[in-house]
C-alpha cells in the first residue's frame, strides 16, 4: 500500500521538467523563484521533489576496491605504457631516419615508381593476352575435332575413284 | 614536494612515462569511479580507466594547456564511457543471472565480513539499481549520469554528447521520471 502510495506521486505535468531541473540546480533566478512559489501550494509537487531527492542520490553506486586491487592497476597501468612507449619509439625512429629534405625525393621517386608500374604492367597485362597466331592455332582447334568427318570423307572420295574406276574398266571390256 | 600537473605533463611530452605515472596515480581513483558509474563492473570500469589513461599518454603532445590535465583527461575518460555504452548496446544484452553476479561482485570486500541477509540486501538493493539504470534508453542514462553521478552541468553535457541543451534536459528529465517510477521503493 506505501509503495503504491509512493509510487503514484505525480506533479503537475507542466512542472514536472521544471522539478528536476530545480532538483539539480539549473533553473534561473526567476524560474526558480517561480518553482518555489509553485511547490509552497502543491503538495505533489512538493512530495515528486522530496521523492527525487531519496531515491536519486542511492543510485550512485559506491564502490570501494581493496588495496590489492589499486598495486595490480598501477602495475598494469606500468605493462601497457611501457608496451605503448615502445611502439610508439619503433616508429618515431623509423620516421626520425628520414631527413626533410628526402621528402621531395620520396614524392618523385613513388611517382616514378607509379609511372613505371603503369606503364610496365600495362604491357605485362596486354602480355597476357594470346598472340595473333595461338589465336588462329586456337580457331582451328574445334575443326580437328571433325577430323573423322574429314577422312569419312575421304573414303568417299576413295570409293567414287573405285566406282569410276570400276565403271572405265567395264566399258572398255 | 609533489610536481604539479604541469610540469609532470611537460616531462610526459618528451616520452617520460615515469612523469605519466605519476599523473595516473593521481588520478586513477577518480577516474575509476568514474568509469564504474558507466560500467557498474569492477573489471570493465578498470579497463575503461586505463584505456582513457592510454589515449591520454599517446595524445600528451596535443594538450595544449589551456585548462587542467584532468578536465582534459575528463572529456576523454567520458568520451571512453560513452563509446563504451555505444559498443555495449550493440552487443548482446546480459542475461539477468549475469547481472545478479555481477551486482554480488559489486559488494565484495575482503576487509568487510558482512553477515548473510546484510549481503542479501545490499545485494538485491543494488541489483534493483543497477536494472534500472540499465533499462534506461542509452541517451537518458548517459545525461543522468553525467548529472547525478558526475555533477556536469546541462551544458558540458550537451557539449559532451554533441547535442542541444534542450535535448540533454529533455533527456535527463526522462530518466528521472523513469527511475522515480522503478524505484520507488526506496522512497
């Protein structure tokens, strides 16, 4: 039944934002002269305050690690900065052993380098395509697969010599 | 005599770690809590800490000064948590008995011996908080946090979530509402 009670406090809805900015401070003068005003004659308004005022504070959690918990943080804490120290010194050496003035010779020799990738590897990729003769070795290749239609032809050939032949020798007997 | 601030970041500019360290130990309890606030996880919350401490050192040079090392190193511990939140809210969710465990992780203090149905309701009372905030929509619980947890005004918040004011208040009057209503039992 309190809980109901409790939990059915509702403010006047047009204070209601105004309440909880005044809760935490970040109200104006004048608004929250006119808050004060308000909440002296509403008596939900002064309980949604009074309600705000026990139940935000406890969800503050409050944790408080051991001793033991703070030596194993610093000591971690120790690992992994000396392990970024270290990275970060590898690469600041890399970059050190480059004076300022090899920048305008690194610029041209990547563009000459891109250039000649270009040019090399357009060719390396027109390479790569067939010949003009493996092209024509590769047109005849389906015709070999008639081949046997080809030499049945032939016999054909052979045999109307025959027949022609026979037919010569016939008539001349 | 304790270096400041200042001039432990000058020698951490010029690769010192020792110098860093020195900044970490000042700042590690704070920025932890910090972290927990969004993790509600002892180890994730150490994690975040340390990841902030890290983007820190590697980016030292680009400091320029103009306010303290550690509002400095504030943006980037809640630009951490923040991504933090992003990332944990495309992951899958966790499993209701995964977060019991973890609110029981929450309590344990190898100094402190408490009796059972002390530990029973601590527990239960800080797993109804925790759940809570966790049903909350990523926006509202960032602003409240921000707000309640951390005391940042509306408009570092707005500045910090890259958005208007107007929408930080609307935000954080929504998770208000929503955790008066959740928890009002505790009223």
């Amino acid at each position: 039944m309190t809980q109901q009670n409790k939990s059915s406090v509702t403010a006047c809805e047009t204070f209601e934002q105004e309440l909880v900015l005044y809760y935490y401070g970040e109200l104006g003068n004048t608004e929250r002269n006119q808050v004060d005003t308000h909440i002296a004659g509403c008596e939900p308004c002064r309980l949604y305050l009074k309600q705000m005022a026990s139940v935000l504070p406890i969800t503050v959690a409050a944790d408080d690690p051991p001793q033991a918990f703070w030596d194993d943080y610093s000591r971690e804490m120790r690992h992994k900065l000396a392990a970024l120290h270290e990275s970060q010194s590898w690469w600041r050496s890399l970059l050190s052993s480059f004076s300022p003035w090899m920048a305008p010779v690194l610029a041209t020799t990547a563009v000459v380098l891109l250039a000649l990738t270009f040019n090399f590897g357009n060719k390396a990729w027109r390479a790569n395509e067939l010949p003009q003769d493996e092209e024509s070795f590769m047109e005849i290749l389906p015709m070999t697969e008639n081949l046997e239609f080809f030499s049945n032809m032939e016999v054909l050939d052979a045999m109307d010599m025959l027949e022609s032949m026979g037919g010569q020798a016939n008539s001349a007997a | 005599m304790k270096a400041a601030d200042e001039e432990l970041v000058a020698l951490a500019k010029n690769g010192d770690t020792k110098a860093f360290e020195e900044l970490v130990d000042r700042y590690k309890q704070k920025a932890y809590h910090i972290a927990f606030d969004f993790a509600r996880d002892r180890e994730e919350a150490k994690d975040l800490s340390q990841d902030a401490f890290l983007k820190a050192y590697m980016n030292i040079k680009k400091f320029d000064g103009r306010s303290g090392f550690y509002t400095w190193f504030y943006r980037i511990l809640v630009n951490v948590c923040l991504d933090y939140r992003r990332r944990k809210q495309r992951a899958p969710v966790e499993s209701y008995e995964e977060k019991l465990e973890s609110g029981a992780r929450l309590n344990q203090d190898p100094n402190a011996v408490p009796l059972p149905e002390q530990l029973v309701t601590a527990g239960q009372v800080s797993r109804k908080i925790g759940a809570a905030l966790e049903a909350l929509p990523p926006k509202q619980r960032t602003a409240f946090i921000l707000r309640n947890h951390e005391g940042l005004s509306i408009r570092e918040i707005a500045q910090m979530m890259q958005t208007a004011e107007g929408t930080v208040k609307v935000h954080l009057h929504r998770a208000v509402a929503a955790l008066r209503q959740s928890l009002a039992e505790f009223a």
